[in-house]
C-alpha cells in the first residue's frame, strides 16, 4: 500500500501526513491489511463541534489490527483541526469558509480551499469507498441517519446505497449534494456516504460504540467482495 508517498507492508499500521498548501499537515492512521483487498477511507471532524466520529476514528486507529484484516483502511480524525480546536461551528475560523461546501478545492485558495484540495488530491484517488462522519452541532439535534447520493453516475450511487444498507442509523435520506467531502468524492466515482450520528455539539460512549461498528459494518461489507472466488 502507498498513500501520499509513504509505502505499508501487508499488516503494517503507519501514521502518515496529508500535505497541505501553504500550512501544517494532517495526520491519519493508515492501516494495511495482510490480506489484500479493498481500501475504505473515513473521515470525521469537518465541523469543529461534532465529536462522535472524532472519538470514534480515534479508538479505532489503537483497536483495529491490520494483522487480521483484508483490505486497507484509512482513518483521517480531524479534516478541520482549526475549527475542531478553535470551537468554531461549522467553519475553518480563518476564513469563514464551511469546508463542507469548498469541493472542489483550491490549492491557492484560502485555509478552507486549500484542505478541501488536500483532502481530495490525496483521499479520493486511494478510496475504493470513503465514509464521512458528522454529528449534530452544538444547536442541531438529530436521529441517527446516512446520506445517499443520488447526483451521482448509477454504478456509484447504487454501491452507496447498498453498502448503506449494512449501517446500523434508522433513516437513508437521499441527497443532490455536490460540494461536500463525500458527494464530491461521488462526482469523482468514489461511492460515498455521510452518516450522522449525535448532536448538540456532545458525545457518548454509546453513540461513539455504535459508530465504530458502522465503520467495522463498512469493512465488513467491502471485505465480501474481496472473497478468493470473487476475484477481488
């Protein structure tokens, strides 16, 4: 597995930099399974206030072992550190921008544009399926829930939709979104969904638990299509 120049032996786990334009790097854990397979990307912490994804990538990056899986997995906990670590709701403070409506980016551009480049210059073209975790914000209260494209070319709304269907949250809502992380993403062929889970800008251990097993759902399913009699 190579990920943003950095090479993982089968069974490796590595934490490796996402280079930004003009400022620091983000960290994510990769992981690369001893089994080859597919590679499930998931993101959380767009939005500096929504914490059940950040929490749950982060007890994921020290529980999963790359030994036992097939496949390859890619873990980003923090897309937005500046909001995360400022408090700010839904923006990168620096310059207002919502990086969830900045797709596609610009390496040029302002702090938000330039995240939004680096996330899709270096996620999208190593995701065979990207994940992207939100909560409600400190003023949202929600119901467990995913996004589904539907904006998107057949083939790539169809495998989101049915790799939805694995997902513990009571409600699909179709989306026509094209600006976000994970509906760019689609517009780019990588089937992708946004799952949201929590609110009111809080977490819990329970909420944190059934994310971790969305995500464990998510690697599940892409695992099935890696089977020797498959071909994957």
């Amino acid at each position: 597995m190579i990920f943003c120049g950095e090479t993982l032996s089968p069974g490796e786990c590595k934490w490796v930099q996402i280079p930004v334009p003009g400022t620091h790097p983000l960290e994510c854990i990769c992981l690369c399974g001893k089994n080859p397979g597919q590679t499930l990307v998931v993101t959380a912490g767009v939005h500096g206030c929504e914490y059940v994804g950040v929490q749950a990538l982060r007890a994921l990056a020290q529980e999963l072992d790359p030994s036992t899986m097939t496949g390859n997995v890619i873990l980003l906990p923090l897309a937005n550190p500046y909001g995360f670590y400022a408090g700010a709701k839904r923006v990168v403070p620096e310059d207002g921008v919502n990086l969830n409506s900045a797709f596609p980016g610009d390496k040029d551009g302002t702090l938000g544009r330039r995240l939004a480049f680096a996330l899709e210059d270096s996620l999208y073209p190593a995701a065979d399926f990207l994940a992207d975790l939100h909560s409600g914000d400190c003023n949202e209260s929600l119901h467990p829930l995913v996004f589904i494209p539907i904006a998107g070319e057949q083939t790539v709304n169809s495998a989101a939709l049915e790799a939805a269907k694995v997902l513990s949250v009571d409600y699909r809502v179709r989306s026509t979104a094209r600006n976000g992380l994970y509906s760019w993403a689609v517009q780019n062929g990588v089937p992708a969904l946004l799952i949201e889970r929590g609110g009111q800008g809080q977490w819990s251990q329970q909420e944190v638990d059934a994310c971790k097993a969305d995500v464990r759902s998510l690697m599940g399913y892409l695992w099935r299509f890696c089977m020797p009699d498959l071909h994957c």
